[in-house]
C-alpha cells in the first residue's frame, strides 16, 4: 500500500513539474510576442490604445487603483495584468 501511495505522489509530482515546465515556457513565448507586437505597431506607425490617455492623467492624479480599474475594465485584463500594465506605463513615464 505504501508503494502504491509513494508512486501517485511520484507520478502527481511529475505531472506537476511538467505542466510547470510548459507553462514557463507558454509564458516565454508571449513576452516574445508581445515584443514583437510592439515594434510591428511602432513600425507601421498605428496609433496607441486611445485608453492610455486615460490611464496616464489617472496616474499622474495619483489615481492608480482607478487606472487599474479602468484597464482591466477596458482591456479585459486579470488583476495582476491590470497592474502590471499600469507600472508599464508609470515606467515609459
């Protein structure tokens, strides 16, 4: 029984560190997209996103939980990407 319990643990733990592993790598692939996103927008000249306007007169109003607000609202971002996208813009800043 013993062995039984220490081999689904095993197998648990490798099924675990592969979706880890894969999930890493999902994540690597779009920051490369993402990079490749912004310099094709910066190269065909396409107008940025009309909310940033927005979002940097809250920012500056030191407004950033309204600016997280209104990003996730706007652009359907998470929580955690709202604000990782609103400390990108205080950053180009």
């Amino acid at each position: 029984m013993e062995y039984i319990q220490l081999a689904l643990i095993i197998i648990l733990f490798l099924i675990a560190l592969n979706l880890w592993t894969k999930v890493d790598s999902l994540e690597g692939r779009i920051k490369g997209l993402q990079y490749t996103l912004k310099q094709l927008t910066k190269q065909s000249g396409l107008p940025e996103n009309p909310v940033n306007a927005t979002l940097r007169k809250l920012i500056k109003e030191g407004e950033d939980i309204k600016a997280i607000k209104k990003a996730r609202e706007t652009l359907g971002l998470s929580l955690l990407e709202g604000k990782e996208y609103i400390d990108k813009l205080k950053e180009e800043n």
